[in-house]
C-alpha cells in the first residue's frame, strides 16, 4: 500500500502530496488548506481493496 497522494488544488492548480493516514479506513473526507495559496480544499481518499489509492479535492 503507498501512504502518498497528491491531489490538485482547485483554486491554484498546484499538485499537492499528501499523507494517508491507512488506519483512518478506505474511504476518508477532510478539509485542508492548500499550503501554496491557502485556500482551503476537500480531500477525498479511497483505498481499494488492493490498497490503490485514489484522491482528489473540491473547493470547499
């Protein structure tokens, strides 16, 4: 399983790796501001049952 992901901020367009935290369950939903321009995103998290992740993010 890879405890990275990247998603891409929807204001600024910047890729951003973050942490998966593989205890928090397959499927995950936080806020977190975007450490390049601040604005602050939803990140989803999926982990399939191979342990493929998946994320993205919305604008919150």
């Amino acid at each position: 399983m890879n405890d990275d992901a990247q998603y891409i901020c929807d204001s600024c367009g910047e890729e951003i790796v973050i942490p998966v935290d593989l205890s928090a369950g397959f499927s995950q939903e936080y806020v977190e501001d975007c450490p390049v321009c601040c604005h602050a995103n939803i990140i989803r998290v999926e982990i399939d049952p191979t342990g493929e992740v998946s994320s993205w993010s919305e604008s919150e």
